[in-house]
C-alpha cells in the first residue's frame, strides 16, 4: 500500500504537521517513491560528521512514512545515532508507520515517559500495536506515566485478546442522539475541539447507546439544517462485534465495500470504529502470514532478528527431513529393481516434482479460498470434484509429453508407458490432496497455511515415487533390463 496521503508530485508534498516545512525534493524519491540510497547515506553521513542541523534539515521535509523508511533502510547500529540526531522529528506520526521489529529497537532507546508522550499523540490503535509488544514491567511503566483517560483506553484496548476488533478499533468517534437535527450536529463539529480530527462519517446512536445508524459527511453538509438527523441516516449497517476476529472484520470491509464500521460491545453498545486503513494494514499482514506459512518461513522480515529467524525455520526443515525420510523409505523398497534399471532412478525425481509442483498450485489456490471465506461447507464437494477435473486434464497432457519423450530417449516404449501412468496417478493424487488436506486442517481448526505444504509434499512423493516404481514392476519392465 501507498503509505502517502495523496498522489501529488514527489515536489509537491508537503507535511501538515505544525511545522514551517518544504517541499520533498524530487530527487530524494525515486519512481516508485522510495527514498533513494545516495540520500539516505548522505543523511546518515551528515549525522555522523556532527552536521546534525543539515541532517534534520533534508530529514524535516519528508513524509512520515519516508521518515519510517529512512530508519528502516539504515542498519541497526545506525538507528540510535540517526534517532538521537533527529530528536522530536522521531514523532508518533513516524512511529505509527514503521516497522514492528524496527520501531521496538528504537521504542527501548527511550524512557516510559518519552513512550508514554508518543502513546498520547496517537490514535489508541496504533498506541496499542507499541504498547502491546512491550515487556510487563515497561508496559506497566508506561501506562504509569500517562494521562488517566488514556490510560484507561489502553488498558481497556489490552483487555481484548490480540488480533480481535477490541484491539484494531480507535475509541475516538463522533456520535450524536438520532433526536438532534442537522444544524445541532454542524454546531457540535465545530465547536467541540476534543472532537477526533479524523472521521469520514458518524454514528447515530439511541438513549443506550446503541448504534441505530450512520450518516456520511457529505449527507450532512448537503441537508438543511433544520431536518432531524433520524432522517438523514441510513439504519442498515455492519455492525462489528469486539471480539471478530481481524481476518473476518477484513473480509467484512471488502464483502460490503466499508470506509468505517461501528464496533459494538456484547450488549450490543457503540465502543468504537475501525477505519478502511486500519483494514489495508491487516490484509497485508494476513497475506503475507498465509504465504510465508506455506514455506515455513516465519515472519519473514528483514529486520527480524536472527536467532528468532533461526527457530522459526529449523523446525520446519526437521519435520520436512522425518517427511523425506517417508518417501525415501519407498526408493529404498524397490532397490532391487533401480538397480536392473538405472533409467528408473534418473526419471523417478521427475514424476516426484512435478507431482509437488501440482500440489502447491492446488493448495495454493485452497488456502487463498478459505483466507477469503470462498470454500465453505457448502461448497466444498465441488471444489474437490473441480479440482480432480483439472488434475486429470494437467495429469494426462504432462503424461503424454514425458511418455513420449521418455520413449524416444530410451528407446523403451514400456517404459514411456510407466512414466506417463505415473505422472497422471501422482497429478491426480496431487489434486486432490492440495485440497483436501488444507480442508481437513481447517476442519479440525488448525491452520491450514502453516501444516499443509508439509503433508502435500509427503503424499506427492511418496505416491510419486510408489507408483512410478510399483507400476516398473508391475509391468515386467525391470525383468526385461
């Protein structure tokens, strides 16, 4: 996502922050507006040469976004200096739009008043993403240190399990009674400055505090001030209840095309609102969790450290090495007939791959499906009989090509034959497994993205190499070597 507020020119963009800033100049971004290497060395260069005023100064006219970028483009021995150098330029705004790991490197250079200050400018969702990572001891320190009405936001925002809507939601929202007319409602916006400056549209709600509907900010401006705002409203609504967990409040924003959705307490009482950017946020993360789940490969950051790195993907190397040693329990089984026939060793890791290669498009597809709420139990049966169609489409043109192929190379049609019976069993097999394993996991409510490229793989090889070498036999062809 394009993390800049507007699609101006890189020379136009301006910072509406309080302070007297410049333009960006044009040859600090690149095409894709990202910062360029020359500039960010020449920041850090000016910050280590003590020309600290020239480094805030080309600093200061950036985005906080590009802010975010530059410390998370230098090194990790870099950032305490850059951080000490740009002082109060270090602002929530940039926090906010950093990376996780980066901004905990640099959230432990400060003190938990300094933290608690950064908290208190932000909005209580991205207050709660620093403060949640946080070791108890600091947490509690810095809650300490803050204001008591935003303490309480925070703690009430940590109560909530992690990756749930009470958690995600800003409690900062405008609601009105559904008694009070048009003008009544202007009057407030204008006058009530600890009002959020940020909203796209407000929540009408009854005596208890119930959302009973939502009127947009044009509807407002565009109605005459005398017409009750009960009037105005729209009353169907998606209401999101705090404890949805964030995947499905994504799939409702994209479902039902939302920019903001009241969250509502169990007794069904307006807490908060979750915005369409809070959403962007979370269907990148989900995205990239699923696909880096399917390779083992945890989080998969840059700026992860190593050892946790390390952890996370040796224990899917080790259960891939017990998953191997299944399938080369089969080779070893038909030793015997490899060693009649040494063509059989040299094809047989073609009909394992390819089986493979067939079974991570399918789950592929099958993970994607039910990330996106597609494959439901009513339709499950039919994407399993779809997918056994396509498996027997790809598994016989594959089959007719390396049977073939395999024929004139050797010279052996028999053998043609067997690799071509092969490929169509392990593609079908691969077909099916693909969508029937990540099924079954989500059936058991396991994760599907996280276990499944394990079993796939296994059933690929294992049958691959089985029906390869079984069918050899079979037929006599080893006999004949």
């Amino acid at each position: 996502m394009d993390k800049r507020e507007d699609s101006l020119p890189a020379e136009d963009v301006r910072i509406d922050d309080g302070r007297d800033t410049a333009p960006v100049a044009e040859t600090e971004l690149d095409e894709d507006d990202r910062l360029k290497p020359e500039f960010v060395r020449d920041v850090i260069d000016l910050a280590e040469s003590g020309e600290e005023e020239a480094a805030r100064e080309r600093v200061g006219r950036l985005h906080p976004a590009d802010i975010a970028d530059l410390f998370e483009l230098a090194s990790a021995d870099e950032r305490p200096m850059l951080a000490a150098v740009l002082g109060d330029l270090l602002s929530a705004d940039v926090l906010a739009e950093m990376n996780d790991y980066v901004r905990e490197e640099l959230i432990d250079l400060l003190g938990p008043e300094q933290v608690a200050e950064l908290a208190s400018e932000m909005d209580t969702d991205d207050a709660v993403a620093i403060i949640e990572d946080l070791e108890e001891d600091e947490q509690q320190a810095v809650l300490e240190a803050m204001e008591p009405e935003d303490r309480a936001a925070i703690e009430d925002a940590l109560s909530f399990p992690e990756e749930t809507a009470g958690r995600l939601m800003q409690r900062e929202f405008v609601a009105v009674p559904e008694h009070v007319t048009v003008g009544d409602v202007i009057d407030r916006l204008r006058e009530d400055v600890e009002l959020t400056s940020d909203f796209w549209e407000i929540f009408v709600v009854d005596p208890m505090h119930r959302p009973v509907g939502t009127c947009q900010l044009s509807w407002i401006l565009r109605t005459p001030r005398d017409i009750a705002i009960s009037d105005v409203m729209k009353r169907e609504q998606t209401l999101i209840p705090v404890d949805m967990d964030q995947e499905e409040v994504a799939l409702r924003f994209q479902k039902y095309a939302l920019i903001s959705a009241a969250v509502i307490d169990k007794a069904g009482r307006l807490v908060g609102m979750i915005t369409v950017d809070d959403v962007v946020h979370i269907i990148q993360e989900e995205a990239g969790e699923d696909i880096l789940r399917l390779s083992g490969a945890g989080d998969g950051d840059i700026n992860e450290p190593i050892r946790e790195t390390y952890v996370a993907r040796v224990r899917w190397l080790v259960a891939n090495l017990g998953t191997a040693l299944v399938a080369s329990s089969i080779v070893g089984f038909f030793g015997g007939a490899i060693e009649h026939m040494v063509a059989l060793a040299a094809l047989m890791p073609i009909v394992a791959g390819v089986g493979g290669n067939a079974g991570t498009q399918t789950l592929a597809v099958t993970v994607r499906a039910l990330a996106m709420n597609q494959l439901t139990d009513s339709n499950s049966w039919r994407a399993i009989f779809r997918e056994m169609k396509i498996a027997l489409l790809n598994g016989g043109t594959i089959a007719a090509i390396a049977g073939v192929a395999t024929a004139l190379w050797f010279g052996n049609p028999l053998l043609g034959g067997v690799i071509a019976a092969a490929m169509i069993v392990n593609i079908f097999v691969a077909g099916v497994a693909g969508v029937a394993i990540p099924l079954l996991l989500d059936r058991l409510d396991q994760d599907p993205a996280v276990a499944s490229s394990i079993f796939v793989t296994m059933t690929t090889d294992s049958m691959g190499f089985l029906a390869f070498l079984g069918l050899a036999v079979a037929s006599g062809l080893t006999s004949f070597a």
